[in-house]
C-alpha cells in the first residue's frame, strides 16, 4: 500500500506517468467515469480549504466513487481531544482512501503509520503540500510543454509556504532547472532547503529582494500569499502581508511568455488586473488540480483503466 507524504515518494518516471494519466483524464474524462465505482474517499481537514478539499471530492466523484468527511477539527472528535491515530484507525473502517490536512508538520506521517488505507497529505502546516506540486507540475508541463530547463522565480512568503517547499524538492530532480527565491529578509526559505535541497543538487539559486529586479529574467513566476495562519503575531503579518503586489505595470517587464502560477487563495499579491493578461494561469492551475487527483486517487488505489 502506498501514501502520498512528499512529492518525492513517486520517482521521475512515477510522476511523468501519473502526468500523463492526468493528460489522458482531461481529454477523455468519459473513459473514467466509473472507474472507482463503490469506492469511497474521506477527507478529513483539521485547517480551512477551499481547493484542495473539494478538489480531492469532486475527483473522486468524477470517477464514480463516494465522499465523506469533515472541514474542520471543530467538527470532529479531535474537538474533544482524539488522537490523529485513533482518527485513522476509525476512517480506516470507513473509506477505502483518505486525504489529511492539519495544521500541524507531521501528522499525516502518524495518519499513514496507524492506517490501513492509502493517506494523501493534504498539506501539513508549513512543510509539505504535494498534491498542490502535481498541480503545478501538470500547470508547467501543459504552458512550456516540459519541466525543467527554466528559470523560476518563487515569490512572496517562501519561509511558512509549504506550496514552495514541496515545488522545489520536486523540481530539483530535473536538469537545467534555476531558481530566484524573491522574498523580504524575514520570509526567506528556510535554511534546510536551501542547503540540503538546492546546495547538495548542485542547482543554481539567488536570493533577492525586489521582484521587479527578478521579473526580466523569469521564464515562470510562482506568486504565493503571505501565510497569515503562521505567524505569531497580527502586527508582524500587517507588516508584511502588502510587500509584494504583481500589478500590470510589474507585468510589462515580464518576458511575453513568463506565466504567472499561484497556488491561491490570493490576497493582495496580484491584482486583479493581472487575470486577463494572457499569462495569468492561476486559475487553469486550479482546474488541472481535479485531473491530478484523479489520477492520483486511481494510482493509489491501483485502479487501471
Ligand atoms: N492551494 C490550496 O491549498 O488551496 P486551499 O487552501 O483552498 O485548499
């Protein structure tokens, strides 16, 4: 049985398949109609989400199968202080699948080591989201037509933004990759990705402050908003949640085919007159990620159709 924690437990050619699954979904969605008839996913959110949770069930739901579970820890028997273990044990009996988000690094590790069901991570506190990696990974393959041999830049909150983290140790598994890490001092990535990731692959990096200094340069830009949830204090969020806004006068000095990627939700940190500009794709972004869990939903099961 396998679990999704990290983008890295599917190799290159695993994920290039589940890709290509993907691909095949969105041009033939009929073919996979049934395909998890009788079969049932929970999802079980300890933290808000909009995409990822209906994302997860509409994919499910797209391919025959059933949904349950709950949106908050409020909700759950967590509220009256039941254990992540215990709570997989019990959905274990429940569902044939599950996806966890919790605010807490972690805990879909302990889900998985107690389950007797495939466990999607979901996104766990500021560490890893690898389910939004596959979105983004089939976003960069549908705009460039590859993944690697670019230069992305990575902008906004790359201390506490999971999405960032769990992108760059994937994506530093394919040649000619660069990246330029945009971010005020006290969001930069934190130091355990940038030298055991970035440093011991050997790939090029630079850390600067301005965007505007990064933008000429930038084959992709991956916006991300500043993670509100995350910080200790509102007066050190309030401080820093405007410092980055893409704007169309930013994106003038953007290559014509520099697309722009945010996981969402956005806040400030791109205008809305930025989403008519041809390479806006944030919102196709979100699309691709109902066939990705598609596909994923079905690899995990090892359903084939
Ligand atoms: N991208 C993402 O994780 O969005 P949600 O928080 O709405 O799930």
């Amino acid at each position: 049985m396998r679990h999704l924690m990290s983008p890295l437990d599917f190799s290159v050619e695993e994920l290039d398949k589940l890709l290509d699954l993907a691909s095949d979904i969105e041009a033939n969605p009929k073919k996979y109609a049934h395909a998890c008839d009788g079969k049932k996913l929970a999802t079980l959110f300890y933290e808000p989400s909009t995409r990822t949770r209906l994302s997860h069930e509409a994919a499910m739901l797209n391919l025959g199968g059933s949904i349950m579970g709950f949106s908050s820890a409020e909700s759950s028997s967590a509220a009256k202080g039941e254990s992540v273990s215990d709570t997989i044990r019990t959905i274990s009996c429940y569902a044939d699948i599950c996806a966890m988000r919790h605010p807490k690094e972690g805990a879909p590790m302990v889900a998985c080591q107690h389950s007797s069901i495939p466990v999607i991570n979901a996104g766990d506190g500021g560490h890893q989201h690898p389910t939004q990696t596959l979105t983004d990974l089939m976003t960069i393959r549908s705009l460039k037509g590859h993944l690697g041999n670019m230069t992305i830049g990575l902008c906004g909150d790359l201390k506490f933004g999971r999405t960032v983290h769990s992108l760059i140790n994937a994506l530093v598994r394919y040649p000619g990759m660069k990246f330029v890490l945009i971010s005020p001092e006290e969001l930069r990535l934190p130091g355990y990705i940038r030298h055991d990731v970035l440093e011991k692959n050997h790939v090029p990096y630079e850390e600067v402050v301005r965007l505007e200094d990064a933008l000429p340069d930038l084959d992709l830009l991956y916006m991300t908003r500043v993670q509100k949830e995350r910080f200790f204090n509102e007066e050190d969020y309030v401080r820093m949640k405007d410092f980055y806004i893409l704007d169309a006068k930013k994106m003038k000095l953007a290559k014509d085919d520099m697309y722009v990627l945010h996981p969402l939700p956005r806040v400030n940190e791109i205008s809305t007159e930025v989403d008519d500009d041809p390479r806006a794709a944030y919102f196709k972004q979100m699309q691709y990620g109902v066939y990705v869990r598609m596909a994923l939903i079905l690899t995990l099961l090892e359903i084939e159709v």
